[in-house]
C-alpha cells in the first residue's frame, strides 16, 4: 500500500507532466520554467526535433511550435517510479498537429509517441530533468 507522501509524490508529478501539456498547448512556453530545471536534458530527435539543454530547446520551441496553426496532448498510461528525491516515468502521448497550408483543404499529422523522463525534488517542488521522446507512429491525414 502506498504511503500519503508517495501518493503525493505521485500526483504532484503527474501534474507536472501534465502542466507540460498545457504550457506547451496554451503556447506558454515561460510556464516550462516551472517544469524542467535549468539543466534539464531534453531529446525530440525521435520525432524530427531536436536534443540538447532546456534553454535551447524552450528557444526552438517558441519558434517551431508557432508554425502549426493547432495541436493538442493528450497523456495516459502513467508509469511512475520514485526513488527517494529522485522519479523517472513513462507516458504515452497522441498529439496530433493540424499542418500550415496553403490550400483550403487541411491536413493533420497525427503522432504518438512515448515520454521517458526522469524528476528530481526541488525546494520548488518536483522539477523534470530529463526527457526523452520514442516513436510510435507519425501518419499524415
């Protein structure tokens, strides 16, 4: 049976997991400062993105994401593991992205793919500190 602090544990980082998705979806990408550390490590290469420390990837994507007029998150499958002040996670994510075009009819880009993260507890709370993307499908309809 799980304890009051790993049940809290657990909720506060499934909340963060999903403030990700918000912050990323309501293009607030200042609201992924409360997400990652300053260090964190973050790797979307899976996905045609790019890897590297959380400030350059939050730089790419204020200015990658803008050019899909809509997208969305949509998490499940929670897997969560806590060590201690330490966690890591894994969550599937189907995040279809409708495509920029110039014609009227509209095209979208359905991914899925799993998130791997690993967490670390802060005096600020849960913080991500790595995150890693795998693909599972990406189809253009």
């Amino acid at each position: 049976m799980l304890s009051l602090a790993e049940i809290s544990d657990r909720l506060e980082i499934q909340q963060l997991l999903v403030d990700y998705s918000t912050a990323i979806d309501s293009r607030r990408f200042d609201d992924l400062d409360r997400v990652f550390t300053p260090d964190a490590y973050i790797d979307y290469r899976a996905l045609g993105g790019i890897d590297g420390r959380y400030p350059d990837v939050k730089q790419w994507l204020s200015q990658v994401l803008p050019n899909f007029p809509m997208y969305a998150h949509m998490l499940g499958n929670f897997s969560i593991r806590i060590d201690g002040d330490t966690a890591s996670s894994r969550v599937i994510c189907f995040n279809p992205m409708v495509l920029a075009s110039e014609s009227e009819k509209e095209q979208v880009l359905f991914c899925a793919l799993w998130y791997d993260d690993e967490f670390v507890r802060t005096p600020q709370g849960w913080r991500m500190a790595r995150r890693v993307e795998s693909k599972c499908f990406q189809k253009v309809i």
